[in-house]
C-alpha cells in the first residue's frame, strides 16, 4: 500500500527535490505536496466511488430541533428509496458548526421523519483503496510539478503516468462495482435478448 509519505515523495521527486523520512521534516516543498494530496483525496473522492458511496442511510431528526445533522465527510447527498424525488441538498449555519440536511424545494431544515439518503463520503489518504490511491498519488505529482517547475518535458512524463494510474482506477472500479457492458447498458440488454422469446425488451 501507498503510504502520504510515499506519495509525498513522488511528488518531490517530480521536481528533482531529495526524498524525506518523515512528514514532519521541516521542508517547505514537503508540506506544500502533502496539502496538495489532501486537496487532490477529496477532490478525486468527491465524483462518488464504489467504496465511498453508501446507498439507503436513514438519517433520523433531531427530537428537539427537527433537524438532521450530517457528519463532514459527507461529500455530496441525495435522496434515496422513498426520499429519491426530494431535492435535498447540505448546508451549513457557520464554518465551526456541523452541515445539516436542507429541503430546497420546502425551503425549510425541519423534518417530520426519517430520511433515507445516498452518500459520498471523504477519506484520508492512508484510507483509500490502493488503485485511487496511486492516481492521487499521479495527479498530486502532476500538478505539484507544474506549480513549482512548468516543465513541458518533465508534464509530459508525469501526464502519462496520471493518464495510466487512471487506466488502472477505471479497470479497479469497473471489477469492484460488477459492471458488465452486456448487462448493463439498456442497448446492449435489448440486443443480447433480442432473439429469446422471453428475454426482455
């Protein structure tokens, strides 16, 4: 597994900086790349991933307020079973307090009953599967040379490893998700089935 350090690292190496041996070493170009993969985890988790999205949570009101707070990993929500048609969204009462769930349609944060969401959720570095870990690790490295060097020669070679991390993340989350093009495409279904008598249309 990829360790922030090993990802720090790589990121360092993009710009010819010597590796470190820790993350509290001091070094200014070490810190700027750990920042920059954190930013990069949350904005890469934030598109919704087999492993980070959970389907059908019941999130209950609050017995005093009518209100459903939300954790802060939750990165974007929506309605989900008998709640799929809501148009709900996250909001916030001040940058110290908890996000709670918000009805734009009713304008209201007050909630008679349960709720029932879909949820994508954000996780550190050291938390996520090893493929999306290593296209963070390809992007962060990316984008950290392009901000400290603007090498053509050097964004070449590291576009190349992030288009093949992606590669790599795409095979990941299509096994891990059970995808299939014969099965899951409506087309592809109607023609696969097009020729048994009961086979669907």
């Amino acid at each position: 597994m990829l360790t922030k350090l090993d990802a720090v690292n790589r990121c360092l190496r993009a710009i010819g900086e010597a590796r470190i041996n820790s993350l509290d070493s001091g070094v200014p170009d070490a810190a700027d790349a750990e920042a920059l993969i954190d930013e990069t985890v949350t904005e890469v988790l934030g598109s919704g991933w087999h492993f980070n999205t959970e389907q059908g949570v019941e999130f209950e009101p609050s017995s005093s307020s009518s209100r459903i707070v939300l954790s802060k990993s939750i990165l974007s929500l929506k309605g989900s079973g008998r709640d799929y048609y809501r148009n709900l969204t996250m909001r916030r009462s001040g940058t110290s307090t908890p996000p709670h769930l918000y009805d734009l349609d009713e304008k209201t944060d007050k909630f008679e009953r349960p709720v029932t969401l879909s949820l994508v959720r954000d996780y550190s570095f050291e938390n996520i599967p090893h493929p999306h870990a290593s296209y963070v690790t390809a992007r962060a490295a990316r984008i950290f040379q392009e901000n400290a060097m603007g090498s053509q020669a050097l964004d070449g070679f590291t576009a190349r490893q992030e288009a093949e991390a992606w590669a790599r993340l795409m095979d990941s989350e299509a096994e891990a998700s059970g995808l299939n093009a014969l099965h899951d495409s409506p087309t592809m279904a109607r023609l696969t089935h097009r020729n048994q008598p009961i086979g669907w249309r």
